[in-house]
C-alpha cells in the first residue's frame, strides 16, 4: 500500500482519474478559453467554490498559475509602496522577499514560533498586512481569534493571507481577510499547476485605485476578464475541469474540518506514547490543523524517515532551520483517515 504524507505536492484525490478521463471524453481540454463552454465551466466551478467553502458572495475568485505569482500580483496591483509582512517560516519570508524586490520599502516584522505576530506598533493607515495562514515549512497556524483581533485593529487596510496549505481544509471567516491564494496541490488534492485568488470588494477597490496595469498578470486585468468568465492567458483548463467535479463531490468545508480536527487530535493523543516525537509547536492556539511538524534527534528522524520509505510511507522533510530535526506530515482532506491510524502503528512498531 502506498502511503502519501508529503505537504505538497501531495496526495491527490483518488477520484481525480476519473474526472481527467471525462475531460477528454468530453473534448472540454481542446476549446478555446474565450468560447462558451469554457466560460461556463468556469462561471459554474466559481458558484460551486463559493457553495462548498462558504465563501461570500460579493467576493471575487480568480485564477492563476501558482502561489509564487500570487506573491507578485500582490505586490505589483494592491500595493503602492509599502507592506508589512510577517513571518515565522520559509514560505512567509520568500514571500517578503518576493515584495521587497517590487517594494523597497517593504517591512519584514519575524515572529517566534510560538507566539502570534505583533502588529500593535504599526500606523492605521498602513497599506497592506501579509500573514501566512498555515505556514506549511513548520506547522505554525495564525489563529482565529488572532484574525479577529488584526480585523478589527486595521478596519481600513488590506489583510492578506497565503492560504497555501489551509484552504479546501480550513473553514475560514472569509471577512477577516481581503486576500487569501492557494496553489491547489497541497490543501486542495488536485495536481499541481494551478492557484486561485479569493478577493474581497475592498481588494478589488483598492487595485482599482492603483490602477496599475503593466503587466500580463495585473489585477485589473486578471479581473476584467474573470467578469466575463474568461481568463487574461490560457488556463490550465484540466485543473479547472478537476476542481469543478471535485467541488461538486466533496462536502461542505465545515464538516471537512471538523474532520481535520478531529483527526490532529486523536494523531496528537498517541504521539503523546512516542517519547522521541514531539510536536515543534507545542501550543494549540499556534499549530496548524493540516500540517503536522513533529521533532526529535537528528538520528532518530533520519532512520525513521528511512524506515518509513521502505514501507511506502512518504513524510515530509523538515524546511530550512528546522530541516534535520523535523519531520512533516500533512493533515489534508484527500488522505483518508485510515492512513493515519496504520501512520500511529507504524511509528510504535518503530
Ligand atoms: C507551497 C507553498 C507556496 C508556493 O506554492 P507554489 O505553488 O509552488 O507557488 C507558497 N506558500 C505556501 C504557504 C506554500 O505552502
């Protein structure tokens, strides 16, 4: 049996081969993205999002290519100068990276691992707030009751969340963020190539005041498109064909989550018997309900990953700092429960 842990890409909805083979039945992948069919496709596939992961109806979806142009689009079409960006992993300070090069002014503010972002100091009118929702490089989450918190602090601001590996497990409060992206090979169980932006009418105000539009992947331009149903560049059709049957067939994210939570507990509770297995984040309130960051002793991790392999079992390794030492396991809706019960008997056996 072949077991697949890795935070992304990772395992990919079974019934995912299924949908392929439909879309060439149906020749859905050789039309044109300006003609009717695929415009319907895609209308019906933004309905279907919004039903499935409640997300409100005056907010905007779009889709693009990946997470990392995400960072880009960000940065070059709801940004005028500066940002605030803060980050306790990888992917949070990649993407401060990413803004400093189209912002100077960028402002990284780091965090430690076990406690929330500290945005007291900063000014009402800041521009725009980055956070990484499920930071997937150490199994950090930021908090609800933090979101709330930041909302209500900079009712005026952009809030944005990279939601690379939370969204399709999460259920979020939507109206505490103005912009929330996932690539769809992690969180999602789709294959990779693929992301989307869910965009508030703030967002959408905003990019309008900016007005900027000097590139093939400008809001402005990504959005007078999608109002139509239509795309600013060929799509990746098949993905989007994938995430319609999927969201047609999955449930609503509110009992999917329930179910992500129900299973971290349970994970969490028998590690409690694994004296060389901690989790890195120790606090609830930070760990991500999807991505599980598990530490020990170099040498335990390294033969345990080995041993792992040999039984099929693919785990993450751990990211940056944290790469000797950790181990990754992620908590996504497409892997199903069973194989987190047969994950906790492996590692007793071992
Ligand atoms: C994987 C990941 C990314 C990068 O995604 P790409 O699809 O490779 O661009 C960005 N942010 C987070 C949190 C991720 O987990």
């Amino acid at each position: 049996m072949n077991y697949n842990f890795y935070p992304g890409p990772s395992k990919i909805y079974p019934q995912v081969a299924g949908y392929f083979q439909e879309a060439m039945d149906l020749g859905i992948l050789e039309r044109n993205h300006r003609s009717n069919a695929f415009q319907d496709l895609f209308s019906s596939t933004k309905i279907l999002l919004k039903s499935k992961l409640n997300i409100p109806l005056n907010y905007e979806i779009v889709v693009v290519s990946s997470a990392t142009e995400c960072w880009e689009i960000i940065a070059q079409s709801f940004i005028r100068n500066k940002s605030y960006h803060f980050f306790n992993g990888a992917f949070g300070e990649k993407w401060a990276d990413y803004t400093q090069k189209i912002h100077p002014e960028t402002v990284k503010k780091p965090f430690e691992l076990n406690e929330n972002p500290l945005p007291h100091s900063l000014d009402k009118n800041t521009e725009l707030l980055a956070f990484t929702h499920s930071e997937t490089s150490n199994g950090t989450a930021i908090s609800e009751s933090f979101q709330k918190q930041v909302r209500a602090q900079f009712p005026d601001s952009l809030i944005a969340y990279d939601a690379t590996s939370s969204m399709a497990g999460y259920e979020f409060d939507w109206d505490l963020g103005d912009i929330w992206y996932a690539s769809v090979q992690k969180c999602f169980g789709l294959p990779a190539g693929m992301a989307l932006m869910v965009v508030s009418p703030k967002a959408i105000e905003r990019a309008k005041e900016i007005n900027e539009s000097e590139h093939y992947n400008s809001f402005n331009f990504i959005l007078k498109n999608v109002q139509n149903n239509q795309t600013h560049h060929t799509p990746n059709i098949a993905n989007v064909y994938l995430l319609n049957r999927l969201m047609q067939n999955i449930e609503n994210i509110s009992s999917i989550h329930q179910n992500l939570k129900e299973r971290k507990e349970k994970f969490y509770n028998e590690l409690l018997k694994i004296e060389k297995l901690k989790p890195l984040i120790p606090s609830s309130e930070h760990q991500s309900d999807t991505i599980f960051c598990l530490k020990g002793e170099k040498e335990f991790i390294q033969d345990l990953k080995q041993e792992a392999e040999k039984e099929g079992i693919i785990l993450g390794n751990g990211y940056g700092q944290w790469k000797e030492i950790t181990l990754r396991i992620a908590n996504f809706p497409a892997i199903p429960n069973k194989h987190y019960i047969d994950l906790i008997n492996f590692l007793y056996r071992f």
